[in-house]
C-alpha cells in the first residue's frame, strides 16, 4: 500500500517497521514518507529474511490479494514469532443478500471493484481462517471481527461474526511442534 499503516504504527506505538509492496507507485509512497520498504512480490516468497527476524508480520487487507495463501501464511510465520491477518469477511450478511437478490457480485465500500477488476483472488470468510488454522497448524491467539458504522466507526462483533462482521482480524502463531 501506501505505507499509512507503517506511519501509525511509527507515531504511535513506535514501531520500528518495514514494508513489502508489490507495486513500484505503493513503494515510492513509501519512500516519501521516510518508510523502508522494498518491492517484491510476497507469492513468491520473503527469502531475504531469515527465519524469526520480526516479532510481528502483518497482512492487512492482503491475504486475499495473493495467488497461494497458504504459502504466504507459511512464509509470515516462518519470519515473524506472530502475525496479524485482517481481511474483508466475504460471508458477511450483505455481500450475501446483494449477491442472492441481484445475482451478480456485489460492487460496495467492502468490494469496491468490479468482479473482472478486483484483486481479490482468493475470497475467504471468518470461519475459513479459522477452519486453515486446523488444516494448516498455527495457532488463533486472539481473533476481533468488525464492522463500520454508518458513522465511520467500527463495531467489535461478538455474535455470528462469519454473519455480521465485514471484516476478520487474525492475530496468529506457528503452533509448537514437540520433538519427536
């Protein structure tokens, strides 16, 4: 992206960050603004960093931009002790009722494009990230699913998130694997 999320997180949590971006527009952004960051594609893996070189990865708004998920997941977790994972929960009760009644893919705040133009390749739910954790072996340490408001704020959902949450925030880890 356009590194806002590295900015905040530097101005308020004094986050020493960095930042991969796939695009040379979202890197040069970036740069401005004083960020480190480099471009590279992350479906192709993030061999420059050694293993556990961050104590969090974040994915935010990303998961569902990439070709092999599962790898990508693998590959934060390989350099980071945890990661953050947010995305746009395609179960979510209006993205349903638009494509029950309508027919066609929904064009809204949440899916913003156009079907044939969207970077979301991979569309996942609440109940998918969790269902990976299983498949996949990694670890929920903490889960927050939300929606905005019509006043711009957003609302923790508690109840049937997969239902009512426009989006999942994942906090994660590599489970500990025993020696054998």
């Amino acid at each position: 992206g356009d590194g806002s999320l590295l900015v905040m997180l530097h101005e308020k949590k004094q986050v020493k960050g960095f930042g991969v971006e796939i695009s040379e527009e979202g890197v040069s952004l970036c740069v401005e603004k004083g960020l480190y960051c480099y471009q590279a594609d992350i479906d192709e893996g993030l061999s420059d960093y050694k293993d556990d070189s961050f104590d969090y990865v974040i994915l935010n708004q990303t998961i569902q931009n990439t070709k092999r998920p599962d790898y990508v997941i693998n590959e934060v977790l390989r350099i980071g002790k945890k990661a953050i994972i947010s995305f746009p929960n395609f179960a979510y009760i209006s993205t349903r009722s638009y494509l029950m009644f309508r027919g066609t893919m929904p064009v809204n705040e949440l899916l913003p494009y156009e079907w044939y133009e969207s970077p979301n390749i991979h569309l996942l739910t609440v109940s998918d990230m969790k269902k990976m954790a299983e498949d996949f072996s990694f670890s929920i340490l903490a889960e927050k699913n939300f929606s905005y408001t019509k006043k711009g704020k957003s609302k923790i959902i508690k109840c049937f998130p997969n239902l009512f949450a426009q989006y999942g925030f994942f906090v994660i880890e590599k489970k500990n694997n025993p020696a054998i």
